[in-house]
C-alpha cells in the first residue's frame, strides 16, 4: 500500500510527467491477484523478435523505502534503471508482468543478443521440441549448436532480503552494455530472465511477506498470491536449465543442494550430477572474492544432517523449478544488513551480499556454457522418462560423493489418473480447480470424449484422463499423489507440510488407475470446466455445501435477499418460485454449482446473512473472503470495539488469554455470548477458548510443531461433516478427549491416523499417531445459553491450501451462528 507522502507525490509526478513525456503510474494503490487459470500455448505466428521493448511506469519517490538504510535500490529506481538501460541497449528487453498483492509493478526481464522475428520462433520451436520430443531434440544438431539455453534469476521473494534485486541489476547493466566479446558470446549463446524483484511490497515495507500477509516461497504449489503465479509462469515458459532463488542471510553462504528427504517425484540423480559440481564452483568463486566472510559456503547435502535444510516439499521456487526438469539453487547471502548496526556497516554487508548473488548468477551461466551438451541431454531426458513411463532410478551410494542410502527417495508412478464428472464427482468445481492447477503448473490434462469403463468403474464423457506418460510427470504426481510417511526415515524437518495432495485435500475425487490407460477418444485441454446445473420444472431447490464455491453462492443468495434455509445435514435448501429460480439461475451461472431437487416435505432453519468475527490471521481472513463471509478483524485487545451486535460468530485461530482481558474487552465478549453467539475453534487455541469461556469441555493434545500432512479420517456425518471427504489437512494436529455433556463428535482420525506426512512422537509417545488413533478431530455442541460451538483439530485454513476442507468450516460457520 502506498504510504501518504507518496498519494500525495502521484498527482504531483503525473503533472510533471504530463509536460516532460515521462511514462508514471497512476494506478490503484491494491492489485487483484492475476487470473491463475492456465492459458493455451502462445501460437508460433504471434512470437516476435528481440529486443521486446517497453516504456514501464515510473513510480513516485519514496523516502520511506526500507531499502535505502541498507544502500540498496529503492523500487522506485527500478523502473527508471531499467527504462535507461533499454534506451541504451538492443540486449534488454523489460515487461510489467504483473501486480503485486499491492499493486507494485512486476518486473520480468530478458537480456539477450537480439534476434529477429524468424530467429525468436526458431528458439521458441526448439525450445518445445526438447520437451515434446526430447529425443529428437538431443540429436537434432542445429538445436545443439543455436539453442539459447535459459538461466532464470529470481530475486527478493522475501521482501527485507534485497541484495538479488541489486545483484540482477548489475549483472543486466553489464550485459547490456559491456563490449568484452566473452559477454557478446554468452549472450549469442543464452537467454537471462529476471524475475528483478518478486516481492515488492516486501521490499518497500521491510517485510518477509507480501502485503497481504503471506511468505511467497511457500506459494508455488498452491499459487494463492499474484506474485507466486508469475513465478510460476516464467519458470513454466522458460524451462531454465538453472533456477537461482536469491535470498539471505545465512552464515556462511548457503548453497543448495540440500539435505534428504527428497520430493519423491525427482529425477534425482540428473539433478545432483550438475547441481553438487556447480554448488562447489560457486562456493570456490566467492572465496576468491577474498572477504573474510566468504572463504566457505554451507552446502547442505554436504554439510548437514538429514532434514535439515531439505527440498521435499514442492512449494519452494527450487523444489517446483526441479520438478520442471531445471538444476535449482536457494542461494542465501551470508551477512544480515538489517538490526542495530552503523550505517557503515549496513552498507558493507549489503555490498559483500550482492557481490555474492552476482558471483552464483554468473558462475551458474559459465557452468551452464561449460556443459552445455550435458546440461541440455539431461533436461530432456527427464522429458523422455516421462513419456516413456520409465520407472525412477535408484541411485547408488557415492553417485556423487556423500550420496548414500539416506538420499535414495522416490514413488512408483502409476499408468494414469481420471478426475470423473458427474455422479462419481465429489465436488466439479474442485475438479476444475485442480485440472487449472496441474496445466498451469506446466502439466498435461486430457477430456474423454465418449463414455468409458477403466479398473470396473464406469466414466461420463467430459472426465478428465492425465496420462502419466508425460513430460512433467513427476510435477503432476506431486500433486495428485498420496505422498509417503516420513516419520521413521527422518528426525527432523526444515518446514512442513510433510505432505499436501492436492489429489486428497483439495476437495475433488481422483481415481488411479496403475495398469492400463484408460480405451476412450481424448482431446487435450487447457482448462478445466464446471457447468452449474438447475433442475427444471417447479420443484424446490438444494444445494449440498461441499466447496468454497457452493459458500459463495449461498452468502450471495443471502446478499440479493433471498430466503436460504439450513438442513439437517448442512445442506441448503431454496423454495421454488419465479424470482428467486432467476436469482439462483444467477449464482449457477456465476460460480458453476449445482443445485438438485429438496427432499420432499422437507423442514429447515431460516438463514440469514453471517458476519464472522475472526481471531486470527491472514489465512483466516482469506478463507472466511473466498467462503463469501462477511469478515471484521478481532483481537483480544480491541473486542470492545469490535465484537458489535451484528457479528454472528466469532473465529478463534490465534491464543486468547481470556483472564486478562480488560474489563470492557471481557464485557463485550460476556455480551456476545449471552445473546447467543457461535464460536468456531481452530486448534488448541480454539478447545481453550471454549474451556475458558465456559463453552464445550474438551482436553485439547497437539502432535509435535512440525507434524503435519494428510489425514486419515472418519466423517461421522452431521450439519459439518455429512458427505465430506475422507480425508483431511493437518498442521500440528489436534485431537479432542474427555469430552463434556452435550459434546457431539462429526470426525474422527481414523485407526491409522496418517495417510502422509511427518508425524513423531515425544519421548513418552503422548504427542504421537497412535494416541490421536480413534480420537475426535471435530465436535459440536451448544450450550446452556444456546452458544453453538465447533470445534477443529484439523486445519481448514493452512496457507489457503486445504480447499476440499474449507466447505467443512464455512458450514460450520453457519451452525455455530444460527441453529
């Protein structure tokens, strides 16, 4: 968000700019978040030459820009940076890409020798082949003598970690003006993109996050901010040999490769035959920098114990760029700038760290030039791996020296997956929520064209078949498959989630099928379709709550004045006449749910629009907006104010002293109890909540910090649970004993807690799997003063991420508030 000074400053610049011709933003202080759904591949008669030239807008000085202390560039010397550079060279070609969460431009740009229009489709044909045909591409001799192998930078994702945004500078200003015929060649010979600075509203504000709250390089696999999806979009489309993701500040330098576990899906053993050498050259590289901070790196395969810096979860730009068949790096800059220092020192440490990302950008391009056959033979044998359904490589020891047992990681692909549409479809707009996500993650999705039977289950036209005979195939696995249990192969974690499936938390049946493809016609897509249906005739409405979409449309009916009532089993139901079957035809039309016929003679509680109180944070905040709640911010310190007679229900995700709540805090919350007000718990937090203000009796345990990953559970049906999914999320999971009177048990773990994930014991085994065997995971009750209450030991709300749960908590919602 733009501070005062610099409002005030936007009208000043457009003035100036007006008279001198100067291009300068004048847009919207917020961004929405860029269209994430996938787009079809750019036609060969619309590629054009390079340089690809644009005049981007300059922004408003800003004094306030957490950058300058540190003597790196203010964001608002970006744009005019770059702008000069293109004036003065025909190699830097520089694009707003996108909008930042807070609507600061994104920069991607490319450094290149130019080329013409002919010579651009030439790169861009050669470019596909490798993957389409990878074998044909690795003998294809003109391929291998003038294909622009591509390295990609991205910088600053963490936005007070600014040193890779100066380093791209300096290496784009370089290559764009040197005249040294090594840097001519190189240029003739690749293709640079800079992503220059991923996370600008970080940046300006000082933060690790965005403005919206959220640490992008955990993003990439859930791709819920605008930034992440144009990360994701560039590694997609450019298919870089090398990926650097520029960070800081770990002591010595930090260099991947990485500690195991390993993402079970990798070619591993294409990735660390090039990633370990060119690890070294850089660690060799920044000691002949000569600062006495930079004479040995930390490369964490070579240098710590398992888990401690490991590459499993998918949701880091490396761990996702090496599922695109590229050699990844996190490359974390060595002196931490920010803090009680002199202004002196600032400057030092922040010069030493961007001497260090230049290093890794041009040692990490010399070692792509060094091994160019190689390099491009082993990123198309991963391609041809995946069409050819080979099964993974196990990997000897010392492959590379200090490769071992402990290293060896990898799944079974099966044959194939179908999402089926109709009946034996859980949710269809989650289906084509995640058929969008594995295509513009750079997967492949078929659509059967006729009806089909495969493994004595029969499929509609319109399923979606992924052959995992593809190139990325180990991407799509990642995604759909279950994911494998940890716990007794590794003692600790970098961070969770130890396992995410998509395939089993995002709220969509998948199939696998392991022996055949499916015998049925198919057409490639590039997109995922849900078409809302409305029974004809006169009959009464339904609308069964198993999606954030299905929330949507019920808060929206609300909105326009309808009547909505709540059933039984959580289920919604609409009385049929001629206005409100229009108003409904709108919804479906609007976000694609279904509605069928209401039971006969059916009887249900009149809703009304909630408001949602949340005690929380951000990903609260989001799920409660894509769940179309009406949402106010709470804390324990500004209840008073906040917690009005029109909130319904209040959302307990963050820690709540309750006796030490000011007199009028705790007032306004005797208040909103004693009218009758719903809670909805989250997690240990939420259970104390509850016990404190004298709602359920529960005892809340919690699995250790780092257990997390997919759950097996048991729905035992109810307004929350009935037809959910039989699986769900967990992030330090929570289970629920000794419950009080009038506490209702809907979920349980299952026998068998964990289908996936990391989930050990303390040393009594009281934090384990085996004591969450069997245990609630969610209950409900209402109180002596008629409080409904829910209560949470699964997370709904993790990084936006477990969307087939967030139908489970929008209903709950609409217990708690109005039973």
């Amino acid at each position: 968000m733009l501070s005062r000074s610099q409002a005030r400053a936007v009208g000043a610049v457009a003035v100036a700019a007006s008279l001198l011709g100067t291009a300068v933003w004048t847009g919207p202080a917020y961004a929405t978040a860029l269209p994430t759904e996938p787009a079809r591949p750019v036609s060969l008669a619309q590629i054009t030459g390079y340089p690809r030239q644009n005049v981007l807008p300059v922004w408003p000085d800003n004094p306030d820009d957490a950058s300058i202390p540190i003597g790196v560039t203010p964001y608002d010397e970006i744009a005019p940076k770059l702008n000069a550079l293109q004036r003065a060279s025909d190699r830097v070609s520089a694009r707003v890409a996108g909008r930042s969460a807070g609507g600061y431009d994104l920069y991607a740009v490319t450094v290149t020798a130019p080329e013409s229009r002919a010579e651009a489709r030439q790169q861009e044909e050669w470019k596909r082949l490798i993957e389409e045909e990878p074998v044909r591409a690795r003998t294809d001799r003109r391929l291998l003598a003038g294909y622009k192998t591509p390295l990609f930078v991205n910088a600053n994702i963490h936005g007070n970690e600014w040193e890779g945004t100066d380093a791209a500078l300096r290496v784009i200003e370089e290559y764009a003006t040197s005249t040294d015929p090594e840097v001519l060649t190189l240029l003739k010979r690749n293709r640079l993109v800079f992503n220059v600075t991923s996370n600008p509203d970080g940046r300006v504000a000082g933060t690790r996050q965005n403005s919206a709250g959220y640490d992008l390089n955990r993003d990439l696999t859930i791709v819920a901010q605008p930034e992440t999806n144009l990360i994701r979009e560039l590694i997609v489309d450019t298919k870089p040999i090398i990926t650097l993701d520029l960070h800081g500040y770990v002591n010595p330098t930090l260099l991947h490769p990485s500690t195991p576990p390993h993402n079970v899906n990798n070619e591993y053993d294409l990735y660390i035959k090039h990633g370990l050498p060119n690890a070294l050259a850089i660690e060799e590289n920044l000691r002949a920098l000569g600062y006495p901070e930079t004479q040995r790196a930390r490369i964490p395969f070579r240098d710590d114990e398992p888990g401690v810096w490991d590459d499993f979860p998918p949701i880091y730009v490396p761990s996702f760029a090496m599922l695109q068949s590229s050699i990844p790096y996190t490359i974390e800059a060595p002196l931490n700038p920010r803090g009680n220092l002199t202004p002196e020192e600032k400057l030092r440490r922040s010069r030493i760290n961007t001497d260090v990302h230049e290093v890794a950008i041009k040692t990490s391009l010399r070692y792509i030039q060094d091994h160019r056959a190689e390099v491009l033979h082993d990123q198309a044998e991963v391609y041809r791996r995946g069409w050819a359904g080979e099964p993974l490589r196990d990997i000897p020891d010392e492959y590379v020296p200090g490769w071992g047992p402990e290293d060896n990681y990898h799944t079974t692909f099966p044959r194939a997956y179908v999402i089926p549409t109709g009946p034996g479809q859980h949710s269809e707009t989650a289906a084509a929520r995640l058929v969008d996500l594995l295509i513009g993650s750079g997967g492949r999705v078929w659509q059967a064209r006729k009806d089909f039977r495969a493994d004595g289950k029969s499929y509609r036209a319109g399923s979606y078949v992924i052959d995992l005979h593809q190139p990325k195939r180990g991407l799509v696995n990642s995604l759909l498959e279950p994911g494998i249990d940890l716990t007794d192969r590794v003692d600790d974690l970098y961070a969770g989630p130890a396992a995410w499936s998509q395939g089993l938390t995002w709220g969509a049946t998948v199939d696998t099928l392991w022996d055949r493809l499916p015998d049925t016609p198919v057409t490639r897509i590039y997109d995922g379709e849900a078409e809302g249906e409305l029974p004809g005739g006169n009959s009464d409405l339904r609308l069964d709550l198993q999606d954030a979409a299905d929330l949507l449309a019920v808060n929206t009916l609300l909105d326009r004045g309808v009547r909505v009532y709540r059933l039984a089993d959580g289920s919604v139901a609409v009385r049929s006449t001629p206005g409100t079957r229009r108003l409904v035809r709108d919804v479906v039309e609007e976000y694609d749910v279904s509605f069928g016929r209401a039971p006969a003679r059916w009887h249900g509680t009149p809703l009304d629009e909630v408001v949602v109180g949340y005690l929380g944070t951000v990903e609260e905040r989001d799920t409660l907006r894509d769940t179309g709640f009406e949402a106010r911010t709470l804390t324990a310190a500004t209840l008073a104010g906040t917690l009005t007679d029109d909130v319904d229900v209040v959302l307990v995700a963050s820690s709540v002293n309750l006796a030490s709540l000011t007199p009028e805090n705790r007032a306004a919350l005797d208040a909103f109890l004693a009218r009758g007000g719903g809670v909805v718990g989250l997690g240990t937090a939420g259970a104390n909540f509850s016990n404190g203000a004298g709602l359920l009796t529960v005892t809340a345990t919690a699995g250790a910090d780092l257990a997390s990953g997919v759950a097996n559970i048991v729905n035992r049906g109810g307004p929350v649970t009935s037809g959910a999914i039989p699986h769900a999320f967990i992030s330090q999971p929570v289970w629920f004993t000794d419950l009080g009177a009038g506490v209702t048990v809907e979920q349980s773990y299952a026998a068998d807690p964990l289908a996936a994930g990391w989930w050990a014991p303390n040393a009594a085994g009281a934090n384990g799997q085996a004591a969450a065997a069997n245990q609630a995971s969610i209950v409900r009750g209402v109180t002596p003063g008629g409080n409904g209450v829910v209560l949470f030991g699964t997370d709904p709300t993790f990084r936006l991420h477990p969307k087939g749960l967030q139908s489970q908590l929008g209903r709950a919602l609409l217990w708690a508030a109005q039973r």
